[in-house]
C-alpha cells in the first residue's frame, strides 16, 4: 500500500489570515506608489493599511486604515476617498494578486496607533510632572547633607 503524504492543516480560518495578509500588502503597496489620485486622500500626510479581515468566504475585506492628522474632518474625507477609489483599488487588487475572487473592499479608521501616541504623550507629562515633584538624586551624592554628624556618630565608644 503506498503512503500519501498529507497537506499541512492550517488550523481554523488559516486561508483569510493568508490571504487578507496579501490583500493589506497589495493594498499598501497601491497607495504607496501613488495610483490612486483621489484629491481627499491628499488631505492626510500619511495614510497606512494596518490590517485587513477577511470574511469566512473570502468575499470581503475589512481595511483598517490610520490615517495623520487624525482630526475628524480628514479621516471622513479619506475614507470617503477611500470608499470611492475601492473600484479601481479592488482591480489593482486582481491584477496584482490572481486570486480567484477579488473582495470587495471596505474600510474602516483605525484609531490604535493615534491612541497609542496619546498614551504615550499622557505617560511622558506624568513622567515630567514625578520628576518636577521628585527630583532625582545622583546615589554618588551623600544623602546627609551634613557630614560631621556621621563621623561624630562613629568615633564614641559605648
């Protein structure tokens, strides 16, 4: 009897990892070389894919985006952007990857990394405000200020 070697089990729901993995790549990639010439993408400074789930079927792509500045107003006008260049996105998408079905493309802001900063910016002032309230001592300094009372303390015998 001849032995076939089986596949490699992915586990569950290994093929949308892989492939919204590809979709985020290919999507950043388009954005990076500048295809999309949609005058409200221009508005933000940066504009990054951060993740992209994938539905079960592979028939949606969920895009999260970051996008700096992170005022309100730019993040609508990007996604708007976003929203309406996901046609001629998602046919950069299929010529790009060969995927049987190309998804359709949704995206959504993602606010973790501008979190993320805010985070940081609170934990750098409390940081600043400990050391205003606390200033650190050098431990090559002597704590006592007044050296005497230390040798007078050590040179009486009991």
């Amino acid at each position: 009897m001849a032995r076939t070697k089986k596949k490699p089990q992915r586990g569950a729901g290994g093929r949308p990892v892989q492939v919204g993995e590809l979709v985020r790549q290919t999507l950043s990639e388009v954005l990076h070389e500048g295809h999309i010439k949609d005058p409200r993408l221009e508005r933000a400074s940066l504009v990054t894919i951060t993740g992209v789930d994938m539905s079960p079927d592979l028939k949606l792509a969920r895009c999260f985006v970051s996008i700096f500045p992170d005022d309100k107003a730019t993040i609508e006008d990007v996604l708007d952007g976003l929203g309406s260049a996901s046609n001629e996105m998602k046919r950069m998408l299929s010529a790009r990857t060969g995927l049987r079905f190309t998804p359709h493309l949704r995206f959504d802001y993602d606010g973790s990394i501008a979190n993320g900063a805010r985070m940081e910016a609170l934990l750098r002032d409390v940081v600043e405000q400990d050391r205003g309230q606390h200033p650190q001592q050098d431990p090559n300094l002597n704590p006592n200020p007044n050296p005497e009372e230390e040798s007078a303390g050590q040179d009486s015998d009991p």
